[in-house]
C-alpha cells in the first residue's frame, strides 16, 4: 500500500526548492543583459562587491525575482485551498472572481485613497479585504452545496463586475493616463516596491501558516463537509480559517501584481499528476513550484521581447487558457453530472 | 443481542431540514451487541436520524445520548473515536488512492499534526482485508465501481475503530455475494461488543442479520422490535402501504415477498 510518509514528503520538497533555486540563477541571469551563471553566483555569494554585473544582479533582479517567487506562491497555494475547500478542480483565485475582487480593493485605494489620506501601503490591506469580501460573497451567492456550474458562472459575472469595477474608478480618478491601469487588469510584475514586497512576504507566511497545520483536514474535507465532520474534523473552523488564509494570499499577489491568471489552476494540477492529492504535500509543494513557475514566466516575460517588456499576466494566461478547458473537458463528465 | 447496555439513545428527538419537519419524536435506543435494521420508505427520515447521531444536524427537539453522555458533550474527535458512518455513497472530487481514503478514517486517533504510524498502516490494511478490497489498495478511487467504493467505505469505518457503526444502505450497490459477506461482516463486527445501526431495503436480508428492526414512517418510529414482531402484513402495509405475504425459510428466518396490486 503506497501512503505518503514524512520522508517522502521531504524529499519532494528537497527536489521542489532545488528547482527554486535554479529558476533563481536562470531568474537573475537572463535580461536585457544576459549575465552568466558565474557572475550571478559570485554576485549573491559576495554582496559587497561593486560592478555592473553585481549592481544588476542584486538591485535590478533580485528584488523582482524575490517578489515573482512570493506571488507565485501565494497563487498557487490559494488555488490549492478554494480547490479543496470547494471540492472543484476548476476552482482558482482568478477563475473565481476573488483576484478581481482583490484588484478592485488595491484600485479603490490608489484611486480614492490619496483624498482620504490613504499611502500605498494600504494597497495590500485593501485587496485582501476585497478578496475576503468576494469569498463571502461567493459563499453567500452560491451556498455551501454549489454546483461546480454555479460557482463558475458566479466567478465569471464577479470578473466582469470587478473589471468594470476597476475601469470606472481609475477613469474618475484619473489613473487610466499611464499603462497602470491596463497593468492590473492583465498582470505584471514590472512595479517592484520594497514596501510591497515585505507586505506579500508576511500575507504569503501568515497564509501558510494557516494552512499547512490544517492540511490533513484538507484532505477529509475533499471527501465532503459531512464526511469530514464524521470523522472529527470541525469543519466551520478550517473553513474560516482557510478562507481567510486564501484571501490573504490572493491579496497580497494582486496588490502587487495585479490580475495574473490561472498559475492556482495549472500549478495545483500539475503537482496531483506528478505527486498525488495529499494537501501535507501539496500545500507546501505548490508554494514552491508556484513560485518558480512565476519567477520562470516573469523572466521569459523580461526577455522575450528585447529591451520590452510582456505583462507576465498575458504568458500566464496565455498557457493557463488552454490548461483550463482541458481540465473543463476532463472532469466535465465527473462533476458537472447529477 | 439487545440485551447488553443501551449504548446509542434517541430520546423524543425530532428534527428538521430548513422548514421541513423529518423527525418527529423517535425515541429509539441501540444496544452493545446488538445489529439493529432501520427500515421505510424513502424519505422517512432514516439518513437524517444518521445525520442527528453524528452530530452533523441538530435536533430541534430532544435528545441524544452516547455511551451514557449527551452527545453535545464529546469533541468532534472524540465522536468520531466512537462513531463512523458508512454513508450512502461518496463523490470524491480527488484522485486519492484507495489505501490512503482507508487511511483517513484514522484521522479521528492523530495527533493534530503529522503522519499516520506504522500502526495506522496495520489497522486500515486490517480494515481492507477485512472488506476484501486489499487489491484495491494502490488504485485511484475516481476508477472504482459504485459497489467497490462502497466497499472502501465501509473499511474507512472499520479503520476508524468504532464502538457504534452506523451504515446507511451499505449493500445498495453490491451483489448477492457482496451483500451476505458485508452482513456477515457486520455480524462479527458486532460480536465484540461494537453495535451496529443500518439502513436497508433488504428487509429479507435484514431478518437474517439484524437483531432488531425498526420501522420509520413519515418521520416516526411505527414499529421496533424482533424481525417476527416487526414484519407482519399489516405493520408492513401501514408503513410501505403495499401487501406482503411472510413465508418462513426452512431455518426459521423470514422472506418478505410483496404482492402487486389486484389487476396487475
């Protein structure tokens, strides 16, 4: 009988961070200016040295590879949790609506804030709440017992709503004169504040926090809500608390990175194929192949193009599109029956 | 039999689903030993009398007691140490292997954190081999037949080491073969002590195997008692409202055979 054992789990995720870690080097080496290898190690390895290279490496790029692997994760890990949560393969932040939600309170707070004496610091508090606020909604809409069409359908009216929603306010204040505006709807990481970062990084923690001691519950749950609390688990509570943890996550990428899409859908997925459904693997591992899925898009985003840069939100949704209506068309039979 | 301790305990209990009224007053008691059959028409309110004793639904009036307490007084985990449930049937939205949903009824004896020991492996192997689904052990259950996820099921319970099973239709989905071995199963389950409440529309099968029978009819107990007390023609068309006609096996047990309406 094959079960997951502590040290497989272990070595899962030994091979996971040294993917991290590689998509780190490929990360900080590729641009513009391509580095090598060579240069971007001795780079990390001895900060205090002056240089273009060094100079590149540590002010440009690492901040932005920094911040690439921490939305990553953060997408990922929340896909995993409305996954579970709601008993839905398909389900993901983006998908859902709450990303849009999230976008639609970072907006508020630029567009309105400054004439309520608001600072950028508030982007993130806001797009969690916004995140937070569309989940309940979601609940609220569609109930507890929602059909997998349902909370689709749901997610896509909430899309709409926030797009506009976001589109309204940066008109009246304004905002839509540069590419902001066009940069949350599609997802970049191209505005790289160090503020933000350490905001995203305490969500990401405080998330994963959360939800790696209830992951064990995760999986009873994925049987049902009934089941699970048939066999011990207090459902409302780990619901709560992973709602809350997942909104956390969706608000901390989206106040930074806007509305970058599917990476909770075809990360989480990709993990199952590879490592199976057990969520005391899974959360941990799609925090970490999220983020350097991320970091990967982010750099080709960086270098494909030249001296111009793609919205790394378009690259996702770009392979995201077709993941999404394979998994629609593989599952349809099983969870769109009666 | 159902003379050991009263260890599961209805007291007037009624209950409901938003406005709708299900149970009205069932007063029902389960006895250590003791296999006791619930039977009825559809919707008279067997599952939701599972649902109230597993705590999932509360009671809008009455009471439950476990094991001598009420059941407001055991923590989730506890119950679930002393309660499983087979339910009827399970849509898994994930592909998990067979072993590790066998597993999962362990869950109610971790540790909040962790994995499960290697005595947690012995126990659902236990469980599997049991039920007779040891070759099903690596296979993803979104692959399995309505009659092979029962069985699962019914080992995640056995996993879960219970002193109270309560099944809810257990062998709907099984063969002829399936369902003796599944009531005999449960037989010897019930001979060191545990107890066992099941749902059946095998009313044959349910005088075979059950101690007692209880008959729910529109959300109240019409009848309990001995299979001979209990599936007689008129008890029988008060709750079915169809005609029976009870013949006696050369053993002794009871075939309940239905007659169709004159003119058919």
């Amino acid at each position: 009988m094959k079960v997951l054992t502590a040290r497989h789990a272990a070595g899962v995720l030994a091979v996971l961070a040294l993917a991290v870690a590689a998509s780190v080097i490929v990360g900080l080496a590729a641009g513009p200016s391509s580095l090598s290898v060579r240069e971007v190690v001795s780079a990390l390895l001895a900060p205090e040295t002056q240089g273009a290279a060094a100079d590149i490496v540590l002010r440009v790029r690492l901040p932005r590879v920094v911040l690439s692997l921490l939305v990553g994760a953060s997408l990922a890990v929340a896909g995993v949790l409305f996954q579970a949560l709601l008993r839905n393969p398909l389900a993901d932040p983006f998908v859902l609506g709450v990303s849009g939600g999230a976008a639609l309170g970072g907006i508020a707070v630029l567009s309105l804030g400054p004439a309520v004496g608001l600072s950028h610091a508030a982007v993130a508090p806001a797009a969690f709440a916004g995140a937070l606020a569309t989940t309940l909604l979601l609940g609220l809409v569609s109930g507890s017992r929602a059909s997998p069409t349902s909370l689709l359908l749901t997610g896509v009216v909430f899309n709409a709503f926030a797009s506009a929603g976001i589109v309204f306010l940066a008109s009246f204040a304004g905002l839509n004169e540069g590419a902001g505006v066009f940069l949350w709807l599609i997802g970049s990481l191209s505005n790289v504040r160090a503020d933000v970062t350490g905001w995203v990084a305490l969500f990401l923690f405080a998330g994963l926090a959360c939800a790696l001691p209830l992951a064990r519950n995760l999986n009873l749950m994925t049987l049902g809500e009934e089941t699970a609390q048939q066999l011990g688990v207090d459902v409302v509570r780990v619901q709560r608390v992973l709602l809350v943890a997942a909104s956390l996550m969706v608000g901390a990428a989206v106040s930074v990175a806007g509305l970058v899409g599917f990476v909770g859908l075809i990360i989480p997925h990709l993990l199952r194929l590879l490592i199976g459904p057990d969520h005391r693997l899974l959360v941990p591992s799609a925090a970490l192949a999220g983020g350097a899925f991320l970091l990967l898009c982010d750099t080709a985003a960086r270098s494909l193009l030249g001296g111009r840069e793609l919205p790394v939100g378009a690259l996702t949704s770009l392979a995201g599109g077709p993941v999404f209506l394979w998994l629609l068309r593989r599952h349809q039979q099983r969870i769109f029956a009666p | 039999m159902s003379g050991g301790p009263v260890v599961l305990a209805f007291q007037s209990v009624s209950a409901a689903a938003g406005s709708r009224e299900i149970l009205r007053g069932v007063t029902l008691s389960l006895h250590a030993g003791e296999v006791l059959t619930l039977a009825g028409p559809n919707g008279a309110g067997k599952t939701t009398l599972f649902r109230v004793a597993s705590r999932v639904l509360r009671p809008s009036a009455g009471s439950v007691s476990l094991l001598g307490r009420p059941l407001d007084a055991f923590s989730r985990r506890e119950l679930a140490r002393v309660l499983a449930v087979v339910p009827q049937d399970a849509s898994i939205a994930f592909p998990f292997r067979v072993g590790e949903v066998v597993l999962m009824g362990r869950s109610p004896h971790l540790g909040p954190l962790g994995f499960e020991t290697p005595a947690d492996l012995v126990r659902a192997r236990e469980a599997m081999a049991r039920v007779g689904i040891e070759a099903l052990a690596d296979r993803s259950v979104l692959e399995l037949s309505g009659g092979e996820r029962q069985l699962v099921l019914l080992a995640r319970a056995l996993a879960q080491d219970p002193r109270v099973l309560l099944l809810d239709e257990p062998t709907a989905h099984l063969d002829l073969r399936h369902r003796v071995s599944v009531a005999a199963l449960v037989r010897e389950l019930v001979r060191d002590g545990r107890s066992a409440l099941v749902v059946s529309h095998d009313l044959g099968l349910a005088a075979r195997s059950g101690d007692r029978i209880a008959l729910l009819r529109r959300g109240e107990l019409h009848a309990v008692g001995t299979p001979r007390e209990v599936l007689t023609p008129a008890h029988l068309r008060a709750t079915f409202e169809v005609e029976t006609e009870i013949l006696t096996a050369a053993d002794g047990a009871l075939h309940v055979v239905p007659k169709l309406p004159s003119g058919c």
